[in-house]
C-alpha cells in the first residue's frame, strides 16, 4: 500500500493552487441560486399582481443559504479550506446574498416608490450591495492577514446579518 501523500503547508504555492472538489460543487450551487433569484425577479411581472416568481426567486436565495452554509462545514470537516475557496464563496455570497436582495428590494420597494426618479431607487438599492462588497474584502482581508482566522475577529459574514453596517 502506498502512504498518503503528505499535505502541503497552508502558505506554499501548491496549497494556494488546489482546488477541492465537493466545497466548490456546494458553493457552485450557492452562486446557481443566486442567479436564478435573479432570473427570476427580471422575469416578474409584478405590475399585474403575479407575484409567483417572486415567490421562487425567494425561494432560491433561502436554498442559497442552505448552500453557503453547507460549503464551508464540508470544507472545514474535510481539513480542505484554501484561498480558492474563500474567494469564490464570497463571489458567490455576492450575487446570492448581495445582487439578488438588492434588485428584489428595488423591483419591489423601490421602483414604486421613485417612480420619477427611478435613479435614487437603484442608488438605495446599490447601497446594500457596496456595504456588502466591502464587509465580504475586508473579510477576506483578514482571512489573509490572520491564517484564515477571520471569523472570529469580524463577526458574521455576509449573508447572516441584513443589519451589519450598523454594529
């Protein structure tokens, strides 16, 4: 039988180049969701009342999260954790839990209610999507800075505090 291959250190180029296969499949569908919300709050046609595709882009942002919570428990429980993955789960987070709130939140709120405006809606809604945007980069910033020992020292990520701008 021949001995596994030892792993290489965490700060070694070969370390920063894998690639684990199941944490990305999970965060993978993580980013489908989001997209799919998004698809589906273009195709909605809320001017009528029909508010079935708002029903499923919802839908898919809360199936996200199972996603997103599910991709860095495998990553962490296979000792597998790498720059890779960070980096493209927080692409993700993005669109999932960033874009698709947003647009939601304009197509629904917004749009009504600046009507004449239909620039100051989109710049409330962007909003949002900045402040999460920068919370994810100093995330990952950190996440560098400290080992991947972020976690405990910026709070929760992303998806899990609609309020975090205000701590």
């Amino acid at each position: 039988m021949n001995a596994p291959e030892p792993r290489p250190d965490v700060g070694t180029a070969a370390a920063r180049l894998r690639i684990y296969f199941l944490p990305n499949l999970l965060t993978g569908g993580n980013l489908f969701c989001g997209f799919v919300a998004l698809t589906r709050i273009v195709e909605a046609d809320v001017s009528r009342g029909d508010f079935t595709l708002i029903r499923e882009a919802l839908f898919f942002i809360l199936l996200a999260c199972i996603f997103d919570l599910l991709d860095g428990r495998v990553a962490r429980w296979g000792g597998v954790e790498s720059p890779f993955g960070r980096e493209f789960d927080s692409l993700a987070d993005l669109i999932s839990f960033g874009a698709a709130p947003a647009f939601l939140v304009h197509r629904i709120v917004l749009k009504d209610v600046f009507v004449n405006h239909a620039e100051v809606g989109w710049f409330i809604a962007s909003i949002y999507l900045i402040c999460g945007a920068l919370r994810l980069a100093r995330f990952n910033c950190l996440a560098i800075v400290t080992g991947g020992r972020a976690r405990s020292l910026s709070g929760s990520r992303f998806r899990r505090r609609p309020g975090w701008w205000l701590r």
